[in-house]
C-alpha cells in the first residue's frame, strides 16, 4: 500500500529548498525508489510505504534483522548521494549556498539531492539510535 503524507512533504520541501520544490519532489522519489529496489533485491516483502519526502518510512517483512536492515534503512540516503555525485556541479558551489534552503544554486538537482541524502542521513540516525 502507498501512501502520500502531504505534510512530510511539504516540511522536506521547508527544509530543503524553497526555491526548488519540483528537484525535492523528484530527489524524495528517488529516496522512495532506493529502498524499494534495496528491498526487492534483497528479497522482502513489502507491506506498505508512506511517501513522506526525508520522513518516508517503509514496512518490510520477510527480512532477517541486523545487516540487511540498516542496507534498507540507508539505502535511500545512498541513492541520493549516488545521484547527487552523478549530477556533479557540487565542488562547484559554495558551503554555504549547499546548507542554506533558501539561497540559489547552480546546478540546482544536485545541490538538493545532496540536501536530502543529508537530511534522510541524520533522521534515519536518530530513529536508529
């Protein structure tokens, strides 16, 4: 079952940037994408994801715990890096136009790629810990 939580959305799109809200909604599919390919390669079922941008969250059976979890935990976070370092133009902004939401960019799809797999990075760490 999908299921799209609006106001995860649009708080990624707060975060994230303002300016870009089309590249947040397209980084946050890939997120989603990045753990249901991670799930399905490593064999799970899934029971229902909650498209909610970087609060996006995932139920999986079928999966034994430890390894195999943290994989389809961070996986989302690994495939906006992924995208965001195949993209390229990062080394080509400054630090800190790349933190700030608000500021312009140019080369936008990266910068907010980068964003996200931040962002996803840090809450996944806190739900984890």
């Amino acid at each position: 079952m999908l299921t799209f939580d609006i106001v995860g959305l649009v708080v990624t799109v707060c975060l994230i940037g303002l300016r870009y809200p089309l590249y947040v909604l397209m980084a946050s599919m890939i997120n989603g994408l990045g753990q249901v390919v991670m799930i399905l390669f490593l064999h799970g079922h899934i029971e229902s994801v909650v498209a909610a941008g970087a609060f996006g969250s995932t139920v999986v059976s079928g999966v034994k715990s430890g390894g195999p979890t943290m994989l389809i935990i961070f996986a989302g976070t690994l495939s906006n890096y992924i995208v965001s370092a195949a993209a390229g133009g990062i080394e080509y902004e400054k630090n800190r136009h790349v933190l700030n939401p608000l500021s312009p960019v140019k080369h936008p799809f990266a910068v907010v790629n980068l964003r996200l797999a931040l962002l996803t990075f840090l809450i996944n760490l806190w739900l984890v810990i």
